[in-house]
C-alpha cells in the first residue's frame, strides 16, 4: 500500500508520518515544500521512506505526484482540501484529511458523487476534532434507537506558549462565527461567545470553553438524522484567548484591505503571514483532552452515553508534543483501514459515517490512546 503523507512533516503531519512509517504495510512518501525538512524526518523513522517535493498549486504536478499513491493523507492547512480531492480523483486515489472548519468541510461534501462513482473514499476530517470526536458521537449512536443530543467539549493542559498548531486556522476558529444546531436547525452565534466551565477528565481537570466554528457541525445534523442539538466548545489556554481578544478589538482580523505605502492588503493578510513567520513552540508536556456526550432513547427509555479521552505528548520517542499526537495518529490509522478496503464506503464522508466507530476505537487502543465510555444514569 503506497501511502503520500502531503504536509507530512509539518506540525500535524509528523504524528501521521510517524504512525504509518512503523506500519509494515505502508510504504510511506512525505510529499512537501520543504524538502530540507522533509528529508530530516525522515531519517528518523523506521524503514525506508521517500520524500518528494512538491508545490500544490500545481494541479498537474500534484496529480503526477499522487499517481503512485493507493492513499494520500493531507495534512496540509484547510484551505488547500478541495484542490487535493480534485487532484486524487484524476489520479485515483483514496483521500483523507484533518477537516475543513464546516464550510470548507460543505465544499467537500460536493465532491461524494465523484468519489464515489470513481469506488474512492474520501475521510473529510478524521484528526481529534474532528476525527475522534465523530467516531465517539458515532459509537454512542450505535446504542440508541433515536439520538437526541451530541455534546462535544474540548480542553488542554501544559502546552508552552503561543499558537498551538496552525496560527491562521486557531484564528479563524476565533473570529469566524460559529454554527450551532439547536432545536433541528442551524444557528450562527458571535465568535467567543457561550463562555462555559467544564471539567476534563485528569490531569487537563477544569477549563473554560466557548463556542467555536467546527467541521462535526457540517455532518452530525445530517448523519443522525432526527438530532435537535449538536453543539461544540473548544477550550485555548487563557493566554491565546487574550491574545486574539485584543487582535480582534484592534481590527487586526478584518480582512477590508487597507492601502500602506503603495500596497493594498487586509490588516489579516499581514496577520496571518507575520505570525507564519514566528518561532513554533517546541514539544513540550502537554495533554489534550475531550469528552462527547451522546443523548437519546435506547429500548424505549431516555439513555445518555459519554466519551472521554486524554492524550499525552510522546517526548521521548517522538518527540511530539500531545496537540500533534492526537491530531495526525488517527489519521494514520484511517489511512491504513481505507488502503486495505475497511472503510464502510465509497465517497466523500465524515469519519461518523464511514468509519466503524468500534474498530477505530480497537485500534486507537492499541497505540495507547483510550476513549472510555460511561453510560451516565
């Protein structure tokens, strides 16, 4: 199985390139930009793994490229997930990625008749959130003959400073409204808001959240069917949400251009490309943690079934901090499951859809990484 892990060394993607590098079953090409980078990593992992370069701009580069490729595992940001998909249809190609912040993640629904048509499947989202979160919403749904309620809260301890992952995305889920389904239909909220304390499982413990646009948003409503609530609260660490609280009072998040010394560009524009060019924080301790709770009727009586997870960094052989552990191990899971012909589909899908919630979760195990279910009274 010929898996392109594009974007493979980058924050996300390394955990992705990590898991399949000590899958025997994969042989494993990290496809990026940068080469330097790419080639550094992989001299680290285990067995013989390729490295190509590659600028995804160009669609007919890109499709040579994936030519080769039984799976291609995009780990790059968001914005580029349309053109990717395009690119492994010509090239057929199964395709999966970390998500697409809901309305990207809507683009890419459109392409399901393709996908499937062509006999690929496309995993839209199968990183932690989304990714984990789904499959847990998925296997608390298997045990209930009407879903009422999905309730998705997010939270981290330890981290070092700065922007987690992707500082143009962490800023988009902060200053684009935010989408909820209440009472089976669609509600769009301010960014920020629907502040709320809630306690994570050990050692992450009490944080607060706010609502925040997601990619589960764009599937859950329409995956069980009949739900009247999905909603999702993520929890950043004090300091960043300070941080972006005065970007957004300063304007600087406008994207009106403004004209500066014979240059037009938006106040975001420069934003995005001055933070891309700051020090990433290094792999530090950290745990990242969710909890889902499921809510329905199972054998005619009310039922409530909760998910939990906590993930720590893998320093010592990794060197990973636990952001990019959850986020590109599932991935990497996923990747291997659709290569040998386990996904439950064809077409472009959420994992909830087509994922087995109880075999994911088998294999989640395996590498250490425990959802554990509580059947709340």
């Amino acid at each position: 199985m010929n898996v392109i892990a594009l974007g493979g060394c980058g924050a996300m993607g390394r955990a992705t390139s990590h898991e399949l590098a000590e899958n025997s079953d994969a042989e494993l090409t990290i496809a990026d930009a940068d080469v330097e980078a790419a080639e550094e990593l992989a001299a680290d992992l285990p067995g013989e793994v390729e490295v190509a370069e590659v600028d995804v701009t160009d669609h007919d580069a890109l499709v040579e490229l994936l030519a080769d490729a039984d799976v291609v595992a995009n780990a790059l940001p968001y914005a580029f997930n349309v053109d990717v998909m395009e690119a492994c249809l010509e090239a057929d190609a199964h395709y999966l990625d970390l998500g697409g912040l809901y309305h990207k993640t809507q683009d890419q629904l459109e392409l399901d008749a393709e996908f499937d048509e062509a006999g690929l499947t496309a995993v839209l989202g199968i990183g932690a959130s989304p990714g984990l979160t789904n499959v847990a919403a998925a296997q608390g749904a298997s045990h209930l003959d009407r879903v009422d309620e999905v309730h998705i809260r997010t939270g981290a301890k330890g981290g070092g400073e700065g922007f987690a992952y992707s500082a143009k995305t962490i800023l988009d889920e902060l200053t684009m409204n935010p989408i909820v389904w209440e009472d089976g239909e669609y509600e769009e909220l301010e960014p920020l808001s629907g502040r709320e304390t809630y306690t994570m499982p050990d050692p992450v413990g009490e944080v607060e959240g706010f609502h925040s646009i997601h990619s589960e948003l764009a599937t859950m409503p329409y995956t069980f069917e009949g739900v009247r609530t999905v909603d999702f609260r993520v929890a950043f660490s004090p300091d960043l949400v300070n941080i972006c609280d005065v970007l957004i009072g300063l304007n600087l998040t406008s994207e009106e251009e403004v004209e500066f010394e014979g240059a037009e560009f938006s106040p975001r524009e420069f934003l995005d490309w001055h933070l891309d060019r700051q020090p990433k924080p290094g792999a530090v301790e950290e745990w990242k943690s969710f909890r889902v709770d499921v809510t329905g009727e199972e054998g005619g009586e009310d039922a409530h079934y909760r998910y939990e997870v906590v993930v720590e960094s893998r320093l010592d052989d990794w060197g990973l901090k636990a952001t990019a552990v959850w986020t590109g191990v599932p991935m990497g899971i996923a990747a291997d499951l659709v290569g040998r012909g386990e996904a439950l589909d064809t077409g472009a899908k959420p994992p909830e859809e087509i994922l087995d919630p109880a075999q994911f979760i088998d294999e989640l195990a395996e590498r250490d990484i425990e959802i554990v279910e509580t059947e709340v009274a």
